[in-house]
C-alpha cells in the first residue's frame, strides 16, 4: 500500500495540474457517484492526510480517494487517451491538464464540512502542516501493551505510516517491533525518526533511507530477507504482524534490534 510520502506527492500533482482551474471534465466510474458532475467548478485545493486525498472544489464539495494497494493518480495534457478497461474509477480535467485515477479503492464525494468522518480519526501527519510529534508519541504511549510495530501502523498514532517507514524507523532506533511500546524508554525518539525519513523522502520519487545510492543499498532492512545487515552483517529476518486478516510483513535485524 502506498505510504505517505507517496500521497503527498500524489497530491503535489493534483494540486499543479488541478487547483485553481475550472473543471471542463467530471467523470465518477462509481455506481454511488456515476450521475455527479462537477464540471464548471473551480478546484479549490488539493490535500494529503496520511493515506488519504481531498481534493476540495467550489460549491463546498470534496472528493476524497484512497489509493489502497495498488492506486494512483496519473495526469498528463488534457485530451489525452485515458487508460482501457474498467480500471479508471475517476477523471478529473479542464482545459490544459487531466486527472486519472486508476485502480482507487475509494472514490467518495462529500460535503467539505463533513471531511471530518472519514479523516478525523487520523493521528498526526508527519509530512502535514499540523504536525504535532507531542500528541504523536502520547497517542502511542497510551498503548503500553501493544508492540511498537502493531501500534506505528496503526493510523489513529502516526497518519501516513506504512511498512517500509515502519521497518525503517525501528531498525534506526535499534527496537525489536515485538517490543511492547511500555517497554521503550524513548517514543518520541522514534517519532521523530519516523518524521525525519518521510520528510526526507518527501520528494523522492526513489526511496532512500540509508544515505546510500547504489542499487540494493537504499533501505536498511525493508525487503532485504536473507541478505546481510549493512550495519553488523547478521542476515535480516522477516515475519508477519497483525491479527489476521490483517498480517503485514515486518523485516528486522535480530541483532540490532534485540528482543
């Protein structure tokens, strides 16, 4: 699933190509919205919430997507081609750029005063004005039997977070995703290594978390089962965390990250 950085880009795009323009096309490929048109409004502004897309538009309306596992937004000069088959859910356009979006897991179209029932559960986001680490750390802090990494992925803490930063950030802090958050003497340090990666990442299309450039070198341990720890050369391990159906795969370093 793509994480917050990805969003945050995602409506980077959006919001270039979208914001302040008229829209000329308006196209819900959703049987809740298929008869909704939006054309002749003036697209307001576009916003990243963690994993979350609200592109606001004149009239109070927004229309909130999520792109879930396999999403995304793809826009180009309009009057291009869209995509085939029924993998476009939404097209938004107007007279120089278009929106498509692919594949989304949720096309919704709201009242803009009423963003607050499918956002207002989100913890803070660490790539989003708001960002409060305070209120980030106390969120997690309020789950001492819960294990770190069941709790980072958790949205209602941290809003934006997904595997790889999960993985990432505790390798960086030295803590086993299996220790209970009561456990650890510095939450906000993590926190703030979580902040630190995403913000990082911000506009790289290309994740780097390590500082390292060269091909398989980019990440610490996400994705690199089996392989040596760049840092102490014990092979890093994966499993599976969450209740099912909701397993994630989660990658550590035994050795760096002690139980």
């Amino acid at each position: 699933m793509p994480e917050g950085d990805v969003v945050h880009r995602a409506a980077g795009r959006l919001g270039r190509a979208l914001d302040g323009r008229v829209l000329t096309r308006s196209d819900f490929r959703v049987p809740r919205h298929a008869t909704a048109d939006l054309t002749g409004r003036t697209v307001l502004e576009t916003a990243a919430r963690g994993k979350h897309l609200l592109t606001r538009v004149e009239g109070g309306l927004t229309v909130h997507t999520h792109l879930r596992m396999d999403g995304e937004w793809l826009v180009s000069p309009a009057g291009r081609r869209t995509p085939p088959g029924d993998r476009v859910r939404l097209v938004l356009a107007n007279a120089d750029w278009q929106a498509v979006g692919v594949r989304l897991g949720v096309v919704d179209l709201l009242r803009t005063e009423t963003e607050h029932r499918v956002v207002g559960h989100l913890g803070p986001d660490p790539l989003g004005p708001g960002w409060d680490p305070q209120e980030a750390a106390r969120r997690l802090a309020e789950q001492p039997d819960r294990s770190i990494g069941e709790a980072l992925l958790d949205q209602r803490n941290l809003a934006g977070i997904g595997t790889i930063y999960r993985a990432e950030t505790l390798f960086l802090a030295g803590v086993s995703p299996w220790q209970p958050v009561g456990a650890l003497g510095d939450v906000p340090g993590i926190v703030e290594i979580a902040q630190r990666l995403m913000d990082a990442n911000r506009d790289r299309a290309d994740r780097v978390t390590t500082g390292d450039l060269r091909p398989g070198r980019g990440m610490w341990v996400y994705g690199r089962a089996g392989r040596a720890c760049l840092r102490c050369g014990n092979r890093i391990s994966r499993g599976e965390m969450g209740a099912q159906p909701q397993e994630r795969l989660i990658y550590w370093c035994r050795r760096c990250q002690p139980d």
